[in-house]
C-alpha cells in the first residue's frame, strides 16, 4: 500500500506499512494472551469445609434424661443388625478399658488411684500378708454361723471380736507405715494422712484376685 504525500507527488520515497495476516481461528486463539481471573473469595480451611460437608453438629445433652432419649432416638433409626453391632462395638470397647485398668495404665485409673504415690502403695500392701484380708471370710463365716446352734454362735462370735480388734490395730500400723514411707519416697508429694492410710487398709481387706488394679508384685517381694 503507498501514501502519497501532501504535494500528490508519487516520486518520493514510499513507506509501506505492514499489515498483519490474518490467522487461522485455532492459531489466533492459541496467540492470544491467557488471563487468569480470581474465585472471588478466599479459599476456605480444611477445617471449615469438613464442617460443611458433615453438616451442623447437635450440642450436647445437658441432662442424663436428654442423654437416654438420644440414645433411645439412635436405636430406633438403626436396624436390627446395626444395633447388634453397636452394642459388641460398646462390650468390646468396655472390655479393652477394663482389662487396661487392670493392667494399671494410668489414663484408665479411677481418680482415686491414679498418682505414683498411690501405685507405691498399691505396691507396699501387695507385697506383705495382711490380717485384714481375712475380713470378707471372717464375715462369711459369721453369716454362716447363724444357722448353727446357740453355743457355737457364742464362740464364734468371740473369735470373731477378737480377730476384728487385731485387725482395727493392724490398719492403724498399716496406714501408718505406707505414711511414713511415701513420705521418704515423695518428700514433695501432698498425699498423706488418714485418705492414704484409709487407701491402703481398703485395698489390704481384700481378697488378693478381686484387688484393682491387680497387683503387680508377690507378697513377700521387696519394694
């Protein structure tokens, strides 16, 4: 293409323009500038968005009577065989817990045994033979007793008087002895007193297989 000058002379010197080709519609798309626009709004957390997908959560019940009539409400959605399951998934669960307690894993304890001040004393009364075990017997025994005749009422009675005042003075030794020697295992600890002492005449007045936790040294074992 030629431009003539003002004047109309075509002698000058010609400037060509160039003029672009024109281009194939799939090339043309390809050359052109790619543009990348926002989602408009920030990406939400992972926490935020698993909310969302499990919808809204119910609050907890604030009464044990609320408490029964959910469960009451899940029971009766489910089938007969998902209730089985649920219920084995609860016996099993249950069962882990205790045998865990058993065993003395401390997250399991019941708050009154949890501490390493009261494990040291579980360990103290495990390890001696106690007189205050015999008490479950002796009050067995006493049940017993009472369909025999009079005489014998009368004498076991006695003995067992007896017996339960050596017991009463072997607690006091006792809760005095796990005292005195937590005191020199934890110096720092604030276990001590008659709860303690209260501790270890309990555990010591039972059978030996039904203590929890089970006992974890023989009698007779140094602690």
């Amino acid at each position: 293409m030629k431009l003539l000058r003002r004047g109309g002379s075509d002698e000058s010197a010609d400037h060509e323009v160039p003029v672009p080709e024109a281009l194939p519609d799939g090339e043309a798309a390809a050359a052109a500038p790619k543009v990348t626009t926002g989602k408009g709004r920030p990406t939400p957390k992972r926490r935020d968005a698993e909310t969302r997908r499990r919808g809204p959560v119910a609050p907890a019940p604030m009464t044990a009577k609320e408490a029964r009539e959910r469960r009451k409400a899940a029971r009766k959605s489910q089938s007969k065989d998902q209730r089985k399951a649920a219920a084995a998934e609860r016996r099993a669960a249950a069962s882990e817990r205790r045998n865990r307690m058993l065993a003395g894993e401390e997250k399991f304890l019941l708050p009154r045994d949890r501490g390493p001040e009261r494990a040291y004393v579980r360990d103290l009364v495990d390890s001696r033979r106690n007189l205050v075990g015999l008490f479950m017997p002796l009050a067995l025994l006493l049940i017993m007793s009472m369909f025999l005749g009079p005489v014998v009422q009368q004498y076991v009675t006695l003995a067992m008087f007896l017996l339960m005042l050596l017991m009463v003075i072997e607690g006091i030794y006792l809760g005095r002895l796990v005292n005195r020697k937590v005191r020199e295992r934890f110096p720092d600890s604030a276990q001590g007193g008659f709860g303690l002492g209260w501790y270890a005449f309990v555990r010591a007045s039972q059978i030996r297989k039904l203590r929890a936790p089970l006992p974890r040294v023989k009698a007779g074992d140094a602690v």
